[in-house]
C-alpha cells in the first residue's frame, strides 16, 4: 500500500467544535432533581450526541490516580457544530445544565490536528482504539 504524505503547511480543513465545560451549581436549586436521578438521562444524551455524530469526547476533568483536578470545572464534553449558536442549542438541553445543577460556558475549538488510530483483529476478537483495547462479542 502506498503511504500517503500530506504537506504540513496545507493542512486539512480544520473541524469546528465547541468544547462545553461544566461547573457544578453549589449548592443546587432546591426544586431540582438529584444528580443521581440525573445520571441515565445524562448518560442517555451523551449516548444520542455521540450515534448522532456530534460528541467528539467527554468526560470528567479529573485524574483519579494521581488525585488531580482542574480549575476549569467538574467536567467537559466537545461538541461538533459549526456556529456558537447551534452549540447552544444543543449543549444546554444537558440534563444536569437544563435542571441547573451545573453551569456551562461554550467556547469555540477549531481542531486541526490530531489523530484516532483503529484496528480490528479478527484472529483474537479484539479491537483497539488509540490505546485501548475492547474484546468484541462474538454472539
């Protein structure tokens, strides 16, 4: 197979995202539902973004084994839109941001460079996605 070589100098066309980073409320309104209550609409949004095409990541702005956290907020997620406003639209309608149990400040990311490398094994079943590895369910 022939390697293909692209010019650093004239890149792709860069991606617009929007990253949505969360803040908890402290403490929160006191009609809203709980965080637990929350928990499968939340993960039930995350899981229609991402089908849809729309989630280019998520996840909690942490590091449980060096016991580190961020300044920025409790958690993020990047969004593919391409104006301020669609990511708006979408972005709010988070279950914990829409109930007010966490803000959210939406900042434009035009991301142009980076990679994703995917392999499929057959022979063991496997699949590996950047560094990690999923057994496939040969059912």
């Amino acid at each position: 197979m022939a390697e293909l070589k692209q010019d650093p100098t004239h890149p792709l066309k860069h991606e617009q995202c929007y990253l949505c980073l969360m803040t908890l409320v402290e403490p929160p309104p006191a009609n809203a539902p709980s965080r637990e209550e929350l928990r499968r609409p939340h993960k039930e949004y995350m899981a229609r973004l991402e089908r849809e095409g729309r989630l280019f990541g998520a996840g909690l702005l942490k590091n449980d084994k060096e016991k580190e956290t961020s300044d920025f907020g409790y958690g993020m997620f990047i969004l593919r839109a391409e104006t301020r406003a669609e990511a708006e639209a979408i972005g709010f309608q988070e279950p914990n941001t829409k109930a007010g149990l966490r803000s959210m400040k939406v900042i434009p990311w035009a991301r142009g460079e980076g990679d994703i490398n995917i392999s499929i094994s057959f022979t063991n079943g496997t699949v590996r996605i950047d560094r990690r590895s999923y057994l496939l369910d040969n059912g």
